[in-house]
C-alpha cells in the first residue's frame, strides 16, 4: 500500500511522521492511512506553538513549560472534523478539550447472555417490532426521580437510588448492578463533588420521562445483538465467560445532547479565555492551562457528560434485556466491560486525551488482576466485531483502536454503489425507528430517501476492513484477540 506523505515507516507495524512530536501511527501494509489524516493531525499538533504563547505571556497559568510529549494513532485512525479520530495524546501543563470534542464518554458496552443465536433467530420477527417500540415508538420507559438524575450527573452509576418500581426499574436486579459496576472503567462514574456546571435545567423537579436517557443517538451509534462466532484466546474467554454461540449484546452509544452542550460551553469559554494580545490559532484550537480558575470547572463539565454516558450505555442494554425477559424468559445477562472512546485523564505525567481511541491497559488495568483490560471493538454495520484483550503498551500509551475506522466520508458514501447498499440491505437486518415496510411510507419518497441516506452513510463498504486493524494490534503488542463477534442485527438511532 502507498506509504501516506511525511510518513516513514519504522517496522511492518508502524509508521512515523517526520518532522512533528514524537508519534507511531500503527498501522500494517493492509491498513489504509489517508494523506487528510495526516494534515489534520499536523494542524492539531500547532496546538503546542499556541500554548508556548500563551506560556510566554502569561506564565502564572501553568505549572510548567506546557507541550505535547507524545502522540499515539490506531489503525483506525482517520481524519475527523479538526481531531484526527483514533488519536491519543499527551500534553503537559494544559488540556485540550477540543481533543475529546462533544461526544464525550462515547463508548460501547457489551454483555454476555445465556442465549444461543438459534434461539434469537427463531423468534426475530417478533422481536423486531418489540423492539422498535421499546427503543422508539414511546415504549421506553425510564422515570427518573430529581434525586436520581442529579446523581447520574454527580456520580454516574455508582450507588444508584433505586427508588422507583415503575417502568424500567422492574427489570433491574440491583445486585447484579453493583456486580456489574465493578466491571465499568472507573466503576461507572466520577465522583464530581456533588458540582453540577450549566445543566440545571436537567433536574426538573418531580418524576420525569426524559428522551435523552437510553437514547442510541445517530451516526455510528448503535445497540447491536450478536453471537460469540470463534474463540482465540481460550483462557481469557472463560475467564470473562465468553462461550462459542452465546449471544452478547454490544451498545456503542455517549452522552448525546448532555455531551454536546457540555462540550460546546467548555469549547466557548477556552476560546473566551484566551488572551486578547494574542491572535487566534489558525487551526482554531485553543489549550486551557492546568492552573487556570476554570481549569476544575472544565473538569466538573467533562465528568457530569461522561457520567451520564455510562447511565445511556446502561439503559440501553436494559431496555434490550427488557425485550429478551419478555421473549425468552429469565436468563444470564452479565456485563463483560464498559469503556470510553472520547475522554481525558489526569496522570501524573501530563493529561492523556483519547480520541476514538480505546483504552488498552495490562494486567490488573481492567478489573481483573491476572488479565489485561478488556477491549471492545466494533465492526462496521453488518461485519465482525472484537473482544480483545488489552497489554498496556506504552508506546502506544496503552491505547487500541475503537472499531475499523472510516475509509469514505459520510458524504463519500452516500454516492456509493446503490446496488452494493441494496444487496446488504437485503441480506442483513436493521431496526430504526423508520419500518420501510410500513404500507403508509410507500408514498413517502422524501423519509425513506432520508431513511436509506442516513444507513448508507454507515454501510459496511465506508470503513476499513477490520481484520488488519486487529493483525496490526496484535502484531505490536497492543492488544491480544480473544473472541471474534457476527452481527444478527443493529438497532440504529
């Protein structure tokens, strides 16, 4: 394959881009690594010139000389809107919060179930429209007291009130909560010291029925059911209780308009902040210094979006257990893992941004001590999906890719081949909350263009083939495969 412009590469697993911060773009022969990849990230490294202004003329706001140490990419890496998607990096002396952008804590979400894929197949054509009105014809139910939504915001999943026995509530067992919060990263929440920054309108008083809670959201989101198709790494796989045709349930899915008006006010003020003697980067990146006044609030805000997340995640994957007790009767539903895609960290050696970029930490970084932190990885709509098993490579600061990665824009795809899009159409099954079948859509030209746009814009032919991402991880011992996952079918927002 071309090697990508301003590139070298270092190994058949890794390239490097001359010139910049010391980075490792990982990425095998077979994988694909665009030249617009490649200047946006260039344009987003300028960040380290803009802080080292900033520094120069107003030094009081730094605890030291701010830079950016190290840049890690994934295999999917890709360009993004600004932000190079598959990016990780760390900076010291300040963070970038535009390099976790508005989809904070998007992240997936995958449980095992005692289910065969024989027995969901049997009975898809009743669970389709159960489930469509679970998911989106008002069928979701999750009232949620004034107390509970102030604490999802405070403190995510951790010690959830369990006050209502109403709804959703009536198919939750509180034991395996607690159970399964323990294998959540961060056991599903931060604590934010009960600070609630610009989301008072949120905690309405009295029981409400909100429609961002278990919400997929749209673009690459989803609630996806799927078998245990082939085992690779045998010990880890029992371990996690990972059998060959179980059923498991993946949710990729972040905080949806909490994310979004989180990540747009804390955007504004860095911008606001920024010191009036200086000219705007042209890269319109703007860092925040680790000892300005509004550095915590930045982090309150990014930690009320990101706890909410891990709370959509959850509902989500109770609302399709909902769907399973009432088809199948009571049965093992337990969570593998919960982690982040888009979010930061304060280490003691800088701030760690992950930019749909999957943390891959070693033994005892996940919550269990002897196996390393699991990772979930993604396919495109309708190809495989991974659970692999994470080896905390520092290189790549203990980071793996978060799916495929994209190989045509949104706008690409939709002047992709419509007979290849008709032909996954045909042979794969989606559940939106538009049904084509519907006899009083057959005249409705203009939502079902809508319709069949918004899925072609996440075919499987818009991304990068999965299977050299997952050789190009575990080829750098970044991540190790440990069960290969086949779709039976997508719910998409």
């Amino acid at each position: 394959m071309r090697l990508p412009k301003n590139c070298l590469r270092v190994d058949k697993n890794r390239l490097q881009i001359v010139g910049i911060t010391p980075n490792t773009i990982f990425a095998n022969e077979d994988v694909p690594v665009e030249d617009a990849a490649i200047d946006e990230l260039a344009s987003l490294l300028e960040l380290e010139t803009t802080a080292k202004k900033m520094w120069e003329v107003a030094p009081e706001l730094f605890s030291e000389e701010p830079c950016v140490s190290r840049v890690s990419l994934s295999p999917d890496f890709h360009k993004g809107a600004g932000i190079p998607i598959g990016t990780t990096m760390l900076t010291k002396g300040m963070v970038i919060p535009q390099a976790v952008g508005n989809d904070i804590n998007c992240g997936v979400r995958l449980h095992i179930t005692s289910l065969t894929h024989k027995e969901v197949l049997a009975k898809l054509d009743t669970l389709e429209p159960r489930l469509r009105h679970l998911y989106f014809e008002g069928g979701r139910q999750i009232p949620l007291t004034q107390e509970q939504r102030y604490h999802i915001l405070t403190q995510g999943l951790k010690n959830l009130p369990l006050q209502l026995n109403e709804g959703i509530w009536k198919t939750i067992d509180k034991n395996q909560l607690e159970k399964d919060n323990t294998r959540i990263r961060h056991q599903g929440g931060f604590d934010t010291q009960g600070k609630v920054w610009g989301l008072d309108g949120y905690l309405n008083t009295g029981i409400t029925r909100d429609s961002q809670i278990g919400s997929i959201g749209g673009g690459n989101h989803f609630s996806e059911v799927q078998y245990v198709s082939k085992i690779h790494k045998g010990a880890t796989a029992h371990h996690w209780g990972i059998t060959i045709g179980s059923v498991v349930v993946m949710v990729h899915s972040g905080s949806v308009n909490v994310g979004h008006l989180c990540g747009e006010a804390y955007s504004s003020f860095v911008k606001a902040l920024y010191p009036k003697v200086l000219k705007y980067p042209a890269n319109g990146i703007f860092p925040l210094p680790n000892l300005h006044p509004y550095y915590p609030t930045f982090w309150t805000a990014l930690h009320n979006a990101a706890n909410f997340a891990f709370a959509n995640r959850f509902f989500l994957s109770q609302l399709m257990r909902q769907a399973f007790l009432e088809m199948f009767g009571d049965h093992q539903y337990e969570l593998v893992y919960d982690t982040p895609h888009n979010l930061a960290w304060q280490q003691e050696d800088g701030v760690l941004h992950r930019k749909g970029a999957s943390p891959a930490g070693s033994f005892g970084d996940g919550p269990d001590e002897y196996f390393g932190e699991p990772v979930l990885m993604p396919g495109s709509m309708g190809s495989s999906s991974f659970l692999m098993e994470g080896l905390g490579n520092l290189e790549a600061l203990a980071t793996a890719s978060h799916g495929a990665g994209r190989s045509l824009s949104r706008g690409q795809a939709l002047h992709h081949s419509d007979a290849e899009f008709q032909k996954f159409l045909q042979e794969f099954r989606i559940i939106t909350p538009i049904d084509p079948k519907r006899a009083d859509l057959r005249n409705r030209r203009d939502i079902l263009q809508k319709y069949y746009d918004d899925l072609k814009k996440e075919a499987p032919y818009a991304y990068k083939d999965i299977k050299p991402v997952v050789q190009t991880l575990t080829d750098a011992r970044i991540a190790e495969p440990v069960a290969e996952l086949r779709p039976i079918f997508t719910l998409k927002g």
